[in-house]
C-alpha cells in the first residue's frame, strides 16, 4: 500500500470512528487496551462478560469484538456463534494467555479473525486492528459504491449498454428494457446489429464499434434502434472501451440518450414553417385561384355547348373539365388544411353523418364489391356535432379503406357509448398499417397514395381535435383499425386551442 494511500485511509478513519467492542473481566486489562485503541481514534465500548456484551451488541453497531478467551460464562468458544450473530459483521479477535494449535483452529474455523497471545504488545494490537479497520472501511466504500451504481443504473433515463468485442452483447441495464421491451434474456450473447440495428445503418455503426474498441472514445453518434415491437428509437450513443488488469481493452461500453422526441420536436418545428409559408401562399392564391378556375368552368360550359356532336371535341373538353374539377379539389384540401378549422355543434344523429358519407363516394365504389357495416343501431345515437365536418372525416376513412383493400372490401364500424363519451371504431380487411405508417399516419404530407396530398388524415385529425376528441390507430389482427373518441355534447369552452385549430 503506497504511503498516500495510507495517509488518505487514515484521514478517514479519523472522520468515522470505528467502534470496537472489549469483552475483558479484568478491568486492568480492559481500561489498558481502551486507552491503547483510542490513540488511534476508534470508538470502544466495553463489557466484563459475554452476558453484559449481548445488551451493548443490541444498540451499537460494531465493527471489531475483541474478547478474553475465558469469560466468566464459559470459554468464548462456546459463545462464538452467538457473538457473530448479535454484530453480523463484526471481525473478532480473541486474546489468551494459554493457547494451544487445537483450540486456535477450532477457533479459526468458527470465523475469528485472528489469535493473540498476551503479554498484549500495544503497538501489535494497534496494528491489527488499523488493519481490521482499513478493510473495514474500503468494504464499506465498496458496498456504498455498489449501489450508488445499481442505483444509477436502475433508475436513470438512457440506456446503458456492453458489448464484447465481436459486438455481442453482454449485459444491459433496465432503461433499456423499458424503452425497447427486449430481455436480457432474448438478447445476451446475440449479435448486437443483426437484432437492434436497421440494415441501412449497420455499417456506419460497426465502423464506429470498430474505432471504439481500438481504445477510441466516440461520442455524439447517432442511430436508430430496433425496439422489439418493430418500433425504431433515435440514440445518441457515447461509446469508450473497458480494460482488463492489462489495459487490454475487453469490452465497450456504450451509454445512449433517446432523442426520439428531440427529432420529433425539430422536424414538427420544420413542418411548422413549411407549413406556415404554404399558408400564406395559399392565402394569397386561394381568391385568384378560384376565379381562374370559375372562368375555366364557365368557358368549357359554353364550350360544350359549341362542339355539341363532335365526340373527339367532346372528349377533350371532358378532360379539361376533369383536370379543372381535380385541380379545384387539391386547392380546396390544402386551403381547409392552411385555414383554422372553427366547428359549428348541432344534434344529429351519428348514423345520419356516416350513411350520408357513404352515400357521398358512391361513385368511387360503383363497380366494386363494397359493403359498409354497422354493429349496432347507429341511428338512435344523437351527439352535439359538425355534421359538415364529421362528414368529412367518415368520408375520407372510407376512401382510404377503397384505396387500400382488394374487392370484396368490408368496412366495420362499431359504436359505443358510455357516459358523455362516444367511441367510433372504423376496421376494414386490407392490409392494414405497418409500424412507420402508424407513427406517420397524421403527418401533414404523408400519404401512401401514388396521388394526393398527404392531408387527409392530418385534417382529420384536426376537425376531430376541434370536437374535444381523440383520433388514433390501434392495433389490429388483420386490417386496418381507426378509433374515434369524442365527448357526445359540445364543450362549452370555444377558447380551448382544439376548438380554432390553426397553423402554428
């Protein structure tokens, strides 16, 4: 032990005592070894037998028993079991005056620390029991640190993370869990990148695992990781190696911090300006626009009216009028989806909303094996809505369910309900959403469509959050599922941030 060391282990036996606990019927003996022991700064507690030592053991947390081998109960051998059991973690010395090798193993074996013969010798003693204490105290730091650790480990919010040096992985600690579902059982020994990595970002990051585990610290990588549900996380990984008694590196170490949110947050702060700049351009557009294509429309009025007859003219001004009524329903979806969406309440039937909606796309399924169908009586459930609104929303899920699913298509909608809350459950038998659809359904401009905007869903969502109400995708065995939950009278609140949904 260097001498620094040694100093600093001394500086800190001097802040904690270390209490010793005398069992010694001769009270020369006992106030001699006291005032030997107290040089050092420890703390001693004495008893004259074993008997007045079991009440001090009670209330004082003891470090070291030192006892006469003969007590006046008996020979300490008989009581050694008992004394290790009132200070669990106590050393124990046993001073005697006639020992012999029998009883010095037996002793031993009985979990004593250690043997002295008297005449005691001061400066022996003190040095067994700085000893004794030094190891005392280096525990007691070590259990301390131990769970600090643990503690650390359990309880912070970023993932931490060993893999040996082919990339298997070793251990993890339970953030990981949390964020990811995976076990360490289902992961330990498995190859880390096969199972959590994407394919697309394996390389660049083995590349980094390679860099670390020649002794380079990497901080600030950034990388998805595959949750056990399919769900991708964004980590923003510090990665160092650990090395054995060496300095050989034996492992890395990789501590991440979900930035998910983070990315999240910034790409909605992207989103928000571009849409922010769509809305204005859609201000100033949206009145020239609309007079352009009215004259569009009434020139080709006049128009057909002149090539009356004429099939080819005919069909080219068809076209014409097909492009402009498409134009007029992209202009119309992107200024509804700039514009704030204010709601207007009135008491309708649900059943009445979706039938008219239905009824409204009956020229998108003419020729389709289409049926739509109610689980329960739908007609009878009055709510406080939009209706103009609500239509909207029904319509567009049931234009999604035509898009997505192959004749016969069979669109299921469920009602439900409880108290002044009503749940609208949408299931079609198409493919259904895969795990980056479902957190990218309401994304302003995201679209599985080959044609369309990519708003659809996004002022769904919106006109649904303007009723007070929630829209979401929930799993689903096969198909696609779509819930509605909203409250069945209007709130009465028209400031709330739902109520006048605007670009922000």
């Amino acid at each position: 032990m260097s001498a620094s060391f040694s100093l600093l282990l001394d500086r800190r036996l001097m802040d904690h005592p270390f209490r010793i606990l005398i069992i010694e019927d001769n009270p020369d003996t006992r106030a001699n070894l006291r005032d030997i022991l107290e040089l050092d700064g420890h703390e001693v507690v004495v008893a004259a037998s074993f008997s007045e030592s079991k009440e001090i053991a009670k209330t004082a947390k003891i470090g070291l028993v030192i006892t006469d081998r003969r007590l006046p109960e008996g020979m300490i051998e008989e009581f050694l079991p008992e004394v290790k059991e009132n200070s669990a973690d106590a050393d124990i010395i046993v001073v005697t005056g006639f020992g012999d090798m029998h009883s010095t193993i037996a002793a031993l074996r009985l979990g004593v620390t250690d043997y002295v013969i008297k005449p005691i010798i001061p400066d022996d003693i003190r040095s067994i029991v700085k000893r004794i204490a030094e190891k005392k105290l280096l525990q007691a730091e070590l259990a301390e640190e131990h769970y600090f650790t643990n503690e650390v480990l359990k309880t912070v919010e970023a993932i931490v993370l060993v893999l040996d040096l082919d990339g298997h992985v070793i251990r993890f600690n339970p953030f990981f869990h949390q964020l990811t579902g995976w076990t360490q059982d289902e992961l330990k020994g498995r190859d880390w990148f096969e199972r959590c990595i994407p394919e697309h970002e394996r390389v660049r990051v083995k590349e980094v695992f390679i860099a670390t585990s020649h002794h380079e610290h990497t901080r600030g990588v950034v990388n998805d990781v595959s949750g056990k549900d399919g769900r991708r996380h964004r980590i923003r990984w510090s990665n160092t190696t650990l090395k054995d008694g060496d300095g050989e590196a034996e492992a890395v170490l990789a501590v991440g911090v979900d930035v998910s949110d983070l990315v999240e947050a910034q790409s909605r702060a992207l989103q928000s300006e571009r849409l922010a700049a769509i809305g204005q351009t859609m201000t100033a557009l949206s009145h020239e626009s609309r007079n352009a294509l009215q004259r569009i429309k009434a020139a080709s009025d006049v128009l057909s009216l002149e090539v009356a007859g004429n099939k080819n003219a005919e069909d080219d001004l068809h076209a014409i009028q097909r492009a402009s009524s498409d134009l007029q329903c992209l202009l119309e979806e992107v200024r509804s989806f700039a514009a704030p969406i204010q709601v207007h309440h009135h008491t309708t039937s649900l059943g009445h909303v979706w039938q008219r909606a239905w009824g409204d796309i009956a020229a998108t399924r003419k020729g389709r094996d289409a049926e739509l169908i109610a689980s329960c009586d739908s007609e009878n459930l009055e709510v406080e809505i939009d209706t103009v609104r609500m239509e909207q929303v029904f319509r567009n899920l049931f234009e999604n369910s035509l898009a997505a699913c192959s004749d016969p298509v069979r669109i299921q909608i469920d009602f439900c309900s409880e108290d002044d809350e009503v749940e609208v459950k949408i299931t079609d038998n198409g493919p259904g959403f895969n795990v980056e659809q479902e957190q990218k359904l309401f994304e302003p401009f995201y679209t599985t469509k080959r044609t369309g905007t990519g708003l659809g869903m996004s002022i769904c969502q919106r006109i649904v959050e303007a009723h007070g109400g929630t829209i979401l995708v929930e799993p689903c065995s096969s198909g696609a599922c779509v819930v509605i939950r909203m409250p069945r009278r209007a709130c009465n609140d028209m400031s709330h941030p739902s109520q006048l949904a605007s670009l922000e």
